[in-house]
C-alpha cells in the first residue's frame, strides 16, 4: 500500500472514528478550529464531518492567503496596473475583489496584468523585459515567504520591484481567542505553514490560553489523528503542544528558511480582509531592500478599502463565526463563476470548497 493509500484507508478512517465519539463529551458542545484553507478541502472532500459526533464541530478559521488580502492591498496592485506597470500574480488573486474592481476587471481595461507560479518566474520576466517596469505582487503565509526572500536577496534588475501582502499565522489565531462570542476549544495548526516556523510559535496557546493544539498534516487520517489528539486533551483537561506531523513538521521549522525571511523582512502590523488591523501580522521588506519596495518606488499607500460588499458575509465565514451556507448569497449572487467575497474566490476559499464539495 502506498503512503498515500495508507492515509486514506477507510478502514482505519473508521477505527478513528470510534476512538474520537469514544473520548468526546457526551453533552457539551466542542468547537475545534483549524486554520489552513488545504485542511478544509480535506475535511469537506472526504466528508470527515460526517463522521464526528453531532455535538463535536471544526470550523475554519483564516487559514486562506487570498482571502484574507485587505482590499486596500488589491486597490494598490489595480491602480499600479491602471498606470501602465505590469503586474505579475498567483492566478487565485485575480479575482478577488478589491474596493471597485479586481485585477481581472483591470486586465478587462488594458492593464498589463499577468500570471506566474513564482517570484522566480516574474523576476525571468522583468530580466526579460528591461524597459518595462513590472511589480510581483507577493501574497501568502510563512510558506511562501521565503521564495519571495529569495529573489529580494538575488537583488533583482531595476525595472523590477515587490508588492509586499504576506501575512503571519500565529497572530491571527490569538486574534480569534479575542473574540467574545467565538467559542474555541481547541486548534489544528496548519502544515505547510509549520514546516517553516516549526512548533515553537505555537507555545502560546496551550501554556497562555490553556488551548489545545495539535499539527496536522493533509491525509484524512491526518485530520482524524489530529480530531482525536484535541479531544482526548479535552477529556483528560490537558492543554499541550502537539506534532501529528512528525513525518514533515519538526520543533525549530526549516532554519534556513526562517533565516532567509529573518534577513530580508521585518514584522509590522497589518490588515487582514474580515478581521481588521492585528498587530504583528504582516511583513516589510528591511530598509536594506527598500528600493525593491514598490509602495515606496511609486509613492502609493492606499490606506482603506472596502473589504466586503453588502450582502456578503465573508467576514464571518473567515472567522468560522458562521457556515458558508448560513451567508444569504452562497450559491445565489455569489458562485464560483461569479465571486463576490474573497472566500469564493481561492481554491483555498472556504465558500468555494463548500461550493465544490458540498451537496446543496
């Protein structure tokens, strides 16, 4: 049997299964949180819920890079575009929605608006290119910081800057323990992010907010190992510190990797699409880098935008304050075809694997 197969057995799926509604409460409600846009393909395309007791719920929390870009950020990159700079993006961001328009609306309008895999790949194209100017537009989590660090440190050709939209885990997850009436018991924290930051960052939640937290990889029988972990802590009244994803995940992360973002970035404050301004969130290139800056090359700061659009309940869903299916425009005004909130955009988006995996 293959690794992959292994993870997806449905025999030991069920073996789980058992042992999970075996050490969950009876009565209480338990709210687990996990933060990770792949957890949340997995758990709605294998139908974990389905298999969880009725009083034990996983709602997702900010766990989707494209989600989450503020719409001042995406109005930035539109009026960049709109002027004449090429702009180079992840194909998911084109149309999320800024204030008025997205980049695809720009593209629409003329702007050179173009798609690339990698900050590799749009710094081949300025090279390419010298008398044009073109910005990569760097969105993402820890997991993709450190291929946009590398390009700033290979110091790039003149005609070629970041627009800098990368964002930290960690500080959103406290954010959402701040929330009064969001009820959470425990946290799956997200792989791919902690292969790169490693458990540490974590430490917070079991020792200051007594919160169970455990790593979880991406296989079904991740998610399931991962359920039964915080359950079995709630049970027994234990808040710790765990790896369910030691076969990727190790305490200290990817230290070459966390020293390449350490070397190129700097923590700020910044704002998240649906949650508002968290402090030490977000990343800035060091002033040592400052003219790959494309906010300082051109001059352009929009302040605020216009995140959700009336109807939308986008901010909520990010959250995991509500369902997708409880936003009056799921699947109505709002469709995979036609997005109108930021989580129906990304396959990553929570409206949108619900969308795709959920029967309506």
């Amino acid at each position: 049997m293959t690794e992959e197969r292994r993870f997806r057995d449905p025999v030991l799926a069920d073996r789980i299964a058992e042992k999970i509604r075996s050490v969950a409460p009876k009565n209480d409600i338990i709210k687990i949180c996990h933060v990770c846009g792949t957890h949340e393909w997995t758990i709605s395309h294998y139908g974990i819920r389905s298999l969880l007791p009725k009083n034990v719920e996983v709602i997702a929390g900010p766990g989707c890079p494209v989600c989450i870009v503020p719409a001042a950020e995406i109005d930035e990159a539109v009026n960049l575009a709109l002027k004449g700079v090429t702009i180079a993006c992840f194909g998911d961001v084109l149309r999320v929605p800024g204030s008025e328009i997205s980049l695809l609306d720009a593209k629409a309008r003329g702007a050179d608006v173009t798609v690339v895999y990698s900050a590799m790949d749009a710094v081949r194209m300025a090279k390419r290119n010298p008398g044009k100017d073109l910005v990569f537009f760097a969105i993402g989590f820890e997991t993709t910081v450190p291929s946009t660090a590398v390009e700033v440190i290979k110091k790039p050709p003149k005609n070629f800057s970041f627009l800098i939209s990368h964002r930290l885990i960690p500080p959103a997850m406290e954010f959402m323990l701040g929330i009064g009436d969001l009820h959470i018991d425990a946290f799956i924290a997200p792989g791919h992010v902690s292969t790169i930051i490693g458990l540490e960052p974590y430490e917070i939640f079991p020792k200051v907010y007594r919160m169970p937290t455990i790593i979880a990889g991406f296989e079904p029988l991740d998610i399931l190992i991962a359920i039964y972990m915080a359950l079995k802590q709630i049970s027994e009244r234990k808040a710790i510190l765990e790896n369910e994803y030691k076969r990727a995940v190790t305490w200290n992360g990817n230290i070459k990797a966390k020293a390449l973002i350490n070397r190129t970035f700097r923590v700020v404050n910044g704002a998240w699409r649906g949650l508002g301004r968290l402090p030490d969130s977000a990343l800035k290139l060091i002033d040592d880098f400052i003219e790959y800056d494309a906010r300082e090359k051109y001059g352009i700061k929009i302040e605020r935008g216009r995140d959700i659009l009336p109807g939308c309940q986008c901010h909520l869903v990010i959250i995991g304050k509500i369902k997708p299916t409880e936003c009056p425009l799921f699947m109505k005004a709002c469709t995979p075809q036609k997005p109108i909130g930021s989580c129906m955009v990304s396959s990553e988006g929570t409206c949108r694997i619900w969308a795709r995996n959920m029967p309506l």
